[in-house]
C-alpha cells in the first residue's frame, strides 16, 4: 500500500469539490460561502438555545412555580436564582415584579412583559438568517443557471452549423448545478428555521404560563404570606 495515500485521499477529495464549485461560476462560490454561513449559522443557533434551557424541560422552574403558589415567595425565588434558562429568568422577573411594593398589578405585568420581550428576542437572534439563507439560496441558483445558459447558447450562436450538441448539453448541464447547488442549500435552512421557530414558540408558550401564573393564579397566596409576615 502507498504510504501516502491516506493524506492524499483528504486533498484530492478538497480538489475534487474545487473543480465541482469551479464549474458553477461565481453565482456557485457565493452558494458554497452561504452553505458555510448557514452551517455555522445552524451550529451556533443550536449551542445557544442549549444554553438557554430550550430543552430542559422547565424542571426547576416548575418546582419554583409550586413553591410560589404555596405562598413560600423566598423559596420560589431563591430557587430560579443564578439559572439560565429563559424560563427560570422570565419567572423570577414576574415574582421580583410581584413581590415588589412599588408596583401595581397593571405596572408589574407590564414589567414581566419587557423582560419577556428582550429574552424572546434573544431567543429568536439568528432566524432572520436562517430565513434569508433558505430565501437567497435558490435564487442565486436561478441567477447561475441563467447566466450559464446564456453563455451556452452564445457558444452555439458563435459555432453556428458546426455547433456540437454533446457540448451545449455539457454547457447547459453545468449551468442547473447552480440551482441544484441553491436548493441543497435552502432546503436544511428552511427546515432548521422552522424547527428552530417551533422551539421558541414553546418556549413562549411556556413563559407565558408562567408568568399568569406567578401574577394572576397564585397571587393571592402571596398576597396572605406577606401579610403574615407583616404581622
């Protein structure tokens, strides 16, 4: 066995996907560029809903949420203190603006709905992308494979009747790489998008619940716990 293969089967394979974007024209370079971009668009909008608690469940927010309809509003709060999740932080917003003396019903569900609204906001960072990648993906396809089969049929023009049809079916098989090129990219991103958007949709639904909870359902328990301990 020929000692280099192993390190050239990596460059010949880099060689090979080279050619294979060459043959696209430009419009193939910025879909290979938007492929990359979308990748670690993806890669990173995952990461980041992870850290997030997207997925956790809403265990210790949950937990929290009992405590504070059993009137024990200490434990409720110290226990969604110092947590990440969007869920545990929109809850402890709703009970710091509940417990605070300063604010009434109306201003402190007003106050729960500010901070609801930037960490949403933080949620959804990164869609925007995702939704111009699957948008701009096919059309820089179609754009390709309009300019590659103007070019080929210049080519034909400029042969006249000397024109070769296996060549003009290569010219023109070339130039639909593009739009296969722009599909393969728009098709993962569309479906992350929307992926990615059911994610947050939950995690609204359930920060929303939370927060009616903590300012409508329960209130009255913690009403009675802080007039006991005014007492």
């Amino acid at each position: 066995m020929d000692p280099q293969t192993p390190s050239a089967a990596p460059a010949e394979a880099v060689t090979r996907l080279l050619d294979f974007v060459s043959m696209g024209g430009a419009a193939m370079w910025a879909i290979a560029a938007l492929s990359v971009l979308t990748v670690a668009l993806i890669l990173w909008k995952l990461m980041r809903l992870l850290s997030f608690g997207a997925w956790s469940g809403g265990r210790h927010t949950a937990r929290a949420l009992d405590l504070w309809a059993a009137g024990q509003t200490q434990q409720a709060t110290a226990a969604l203190a110092g947590r990440q999740s969007l869920r545990a932080r929109l809850a402890l917003a709703a009970m710091q603006a509940a417990l605070n003396p300063a604010l009434d019903q109306t201003a402190a569900e007003a106050e729960t709905a500010r901070v609801a609204r930037g960490l949403l906001a933080r949620a959804r960072a990164g869609l925007r992308g995702l939704e111009l990648a699957a948008t701009i993906g096919p059309l820089l396809g179609l754009l390709g494979t309009v300019t590659g089969m103007i070019a080929a049929f210049q080519a034909l023009q400029e042969a006249g009747s000397r024109a070769d049809p296996a060549a003009l079916a290569g010219g023109i098989w070339e130039a639909l790489l593009t739009t296969a090129a722009g599909m393969a990219v728009a098709i993962p991103a569309s479906i992350a998008l929307t992926w990615f958007e059911s994610v947050v949709d939950g995690l609204r639904h359930d920060m929303e619940d939370s927060a009616t909870r903590i300012l409508h359902g329960a209130r009255p328990a913690v009403r009675t716990a802080l007039e006991k301990a005014a007492e």
